[in-house]
C-alpha cells in the first residue's frame, strides 16, 4: 500500500513538475530556420508564408506545424486570438503536395482541442526538408483605440519543435503610417515592415505591432476590449496556479515518503564516517574498488530541488572519466597529442560511451584516433549548430554512471564502502585544493591517480567556465576547450 501511494504522488510530481535534469529522447529533427512572412490586407486578413527548414538526424513521417487555439485556459490572449486559418497549401522542398488524409508526399488540416494542426506527411532520414506552409488568417488584426493592431501567438505552446534562426516580418498594406512596435520589443521597423530576429525559441513566440487604421476597410478590424482581456488574463493565472499548488502538495508528500527515507539510511552510514575521520589511521582516500565519477554520483545525487546546480556538475564528471580512462590507459599522449584507444578488456557503460564520444571528434590517422587542436574545434562547432545531440549525449552519460539508492545501503558491504567514500570526499573537500580541468589533466597525465584528493577535489569545487581553462600541450588544450563548449551549452538547456 505504501508503494503505491509513493508512486501516485511520484507521478503527480512528474506530470505537473519540471525536474530540468532527466535524459530527455533524444531528438529526431532540429528547426534549423523558419522565415515567416505576414501581408496585412486592407480588409483585415493577413497572408502568410513560412518557410521552415528541417535537418532530420534519424527517422521521420510527420512534420507538425500546430497552431494554439483560443480557450479560457489558454495562454493567448484576446488580442492575439484569431477566427480561422484558411486557404492552407503546402509545399515540399518546393513542390506542392495535395491535401489527403493518407499517403507520402501530402498534408492533412485538423482540429485537436485546443489545438489546429497542419501535418506534412514526408518520410525523411538523415536529411534537410523545407517545408513552405501557406495560409490566410483572418481575425487577428484589432482596433486599440485608434489604431490598427497585428498580435498573433505564431509559436505557442503546442508548437513541439525548439526552433533556431527564427525570422518575422509583419509587412502592413502600402500608405500605412506610424508603423511602431511596443516599447522595450527587441524589433526593427523599416517603413511599413516591423522584423523580429530569434537565434532560438525554446517556447513560444509572439509579435505585436501598431498602425494607423486609415488604410483599412470599414468593419475590417475586431473590437478589442482590454477589461475582457485583462478578466482572461487573471482567469488564465489561476487556472496555471492550481497545478503548481497541487505540484507543492504532491513534491512535500513525495519527500517524506519517497526521499526522506533514502536520506535517513544515508544519516547513520555519514556518522561513523565521522568518527572514524577522528580516529588515528583512517584511510582519506577514495577505496580503489570504487572509481570517482561512480563515488561522487552515490555521495552526491542529483537535487531535485535544485536541479541546474547538479547539471553544472555533469560536464565536470565528463571531465573526471577522461582522466579515468587516461590513468586506466584508455588514453594516451603522443608527443603534443592524445590517442584515443580501444580497451580489450570489459569497461563500465560510461567510460565506453566517454571513448565513443571521444572518437567521434578526434582525427582518424591511418587506425588511430587522435585529439589533436582540431577536435575542440569540431566539437565546438558540434555545440553551436546540434546543440540538442551534446545535451542529449550528457544526459545518457550521467544516466550511465551507478548511483546508490534506499536498495544500495541495505548491504554492510555497500555502507562500509559509502563510508570509506565519504571520508575521501570530507577530506578532499576540507584540504581546499586549488584544482582545475588543466592542472588535474596535467597531474593524471604525470603520473598522479585519479583517486589522490588532489584530484578528487575536482568533482566538489565550484563549477564555472574558468573551471576548463586551457592550458598544457595541444591535445591537453583541445580537450580543456571542448570541455568548455560542452559546459556552456549543457548548463544553459538547464
């Protein structure tokens, strides 16, 4: 019964909570750019024309271009509601598709509660698609006051795809004056054009831009009413509050069923480790049955309280199973090189997927791998133009390291060996050793352990940009400045 009752408030927690931290799948497709082009008519439609490009890193049927659909619940609001979407086309890398339920190379118009969804059916792997998506809007141009209004949600909340370069133009008929966007808008207007520029959108994206009405037909443009909209806007507010009160309840209830527990059996293991510290003879480093990345991932569990403050930990743990595998000799230095090997033994999940990851970028000479000053390069350009497939891969590797959980210290092995650790990790802590990525590098590298607290204290200093500096010969320095890219895009999807 008390099982049960734990895993329905883990899946409350889950449904209506964002941990941050978890692998998510890993993505089929990445938006690469989207031009969006929006004609205003003088009677109150406006045209558009989106052209989206699509690279696609496995396998796909569907491209979903989905549309949010006014509803009391909703995140739109009445100024950017709208009537209808009609004269919907479709085109494929250029060539126009038919309307059909069923069938390659088409696309399908549906209504899906509070959702309109344009679905182009176009099976692709491994390739860039372009897809031109035509349409009318009508309703959305309103009359504030005495001016003309264009506010439409283009990217809302059912738009399932994180989109790069994203490009908007709202171009208002010829003659129209005093075209202006809202204050403190980052947008550019240029006659009767207003453009705004995103290097990504991870949620939605909204524009909005004024006019002066005289060019418009009589009765083209919808009656606004701001009081309606700001009773939305609060109706709205409480409705999204409501799950986040339920979240609390549920979070509080799983702590003390679910986590709370797991922390008492950690209580007494983290005592005796306490007393043993102060006794004559105790052994302050890491036990050599334990590897570090697998110590710090049992001592230190990912909070899921504060789960961007663990994520900054995984590109630093990345960091540590590189020096595992140097110290194992996995890899090895050449002149100002390193070369990546391939173990003949049985090695753990994520020290396997560190090589893998490894030799992807490094230089293929004859039947070596070689990280040489190109492969921060190519592993930078990795992070800027697939950030998603670094996050991704992180993610897995973490998820790769074994954790202890409430199983773990019922064993007197298990929590002798939790002890053992965290002495190694009190003292590592406590001795304030002055390591970054470089200096621990250069220290395996010599000839220090990975296990020695000089190096150990690397996975519990604090974690910033400075912590990857480059420094040493070329192969040392490639990997600190890849480290750092892998750093900065990880922490940032956080």
């Amino acid at each position: 019964m008390k099982k049960s009752i734990c895993s329905l408030f883990l899946f409350i927690i889950l449904v209506f909570s964002v941990t941050g931290f978890n692998a998510a799948a890993a993505a089929t497709e990445i938006i690469d750019g989207a031009e969006i082009t929006v004609d205003i008519n003088t009677d109150g439609t406006a045209s558009v024309s989106e052209i989206w490009t699509v690279s696609y890193l496995g396998s796909s049927d569907v491209f979903y271009r989905n549309f949010d659909v006014y509803s009391a619940s909703g995140s739109m609001s009445l100024l950017e509601n709208y009537e209808e979407i009609k004269d919907v086309s479709v085109k494929i890398d250029g060539t126009s598709v038919i309307e059909a339920e069923k069938g390659v190379n088409t696309y399908s118009v549906s209504e899906k509660a509070e959702t309109l969804e344009i679905a182009v059916n176009c099976p692709s792997s491994q390739t860039t698609r372009e897809y031109t998506i035509e349409y009318t809007l009508t309703g959305s141009l309103k009359k504030v006051g005495k001016q003309a209004c264009f506010s439409s949600m283009l990217l809302g909340d059912s738009f399932v795809y994180t989109s790069n370069n994203v490009s908007v133009n709202v171009i208002f008929p010829e003659g129209t004056k005093g075209v202006r966007i809202p204050d403190g808008v980052d947008a550019a207007v240029n006659g009767n054009t207003a453009s705004f520029i995103s290097k990504r959108v991870f949620d939605v994206f909204s524009v909005e831009v004024y006019a002066d009405d005289s060019v418009f037909e009589e009765g083209a443009l919808v009656r606004y009413s701001q009081a309606k909209d700001g009773l939305h806007k609060a109706g709205s507010l409480l409705v999204s509050v409501i799950p986040w009160i339920l979240a609390v309840i549920g979070a509080f209830l799983v702590v003390i069923l679910v986590l709370l527990p797991e922390r008492l059996m950690r209580i007494p293991c983290e005592r005796r480790a306490g007393k043993m510290m102060k006794a004559d003879g105790a052994n302050t480093q890491l036990p050599a049955i334990i590897t570090p990345c697998t110590a710090y991932k049992m001592l230190c569990p990912a909070s899921r309280i504060r789960p961007k403050s663990s994520a900054k930990k995984v590109p630093v743990l990345f960091g540590m199973a590189i020096l595992e595998c140097i110290e194992n000799g996995y890899i090895i230095p050449d002149g100002n090189d390193l070369i990546v090997g391939t173990p003949a033994e049985k090695i753990p999940e994520y020290i396997s997927s560190v090589l893998n990851f490894l030799k992807t970028f490094s230089d293929k000479k004859g039947n070596k791998f070689v990280i040489d000053k190109s492969f921060a390069e190519k592993v930078s350009n990795e992070c800027t133009t697939r950030y998603d497939v670094i996050t991704n891969y992180l993610a897995t590797f973490y998820s790769l390291i074994p954790s202890a959980g409430a199983k773990f210290f019922r064993d007197e092995n298990n929590k002798e060996l939790y002890e053992n650790a965290f002495i190694a990790k009190e003292t590592a802590t406590h001795e304030k050793h002055k390591t970054d990525f470089a200096r621990a590098l250069g220290m395996v590298l010599s000839g220090t352990g990975v296990r020695e607290n000089s190096v150990f204290s690397l996975l519990f200093a604090s974690v910033s940009e400075k912590t990857f500096a480059s420094g040493g010969r070329t192969g040392e320095q490639a990997l600190c400045e890849a480290l750092q890219s892998m750093y900065k895009v990880y922490t940032k999807s956080k």
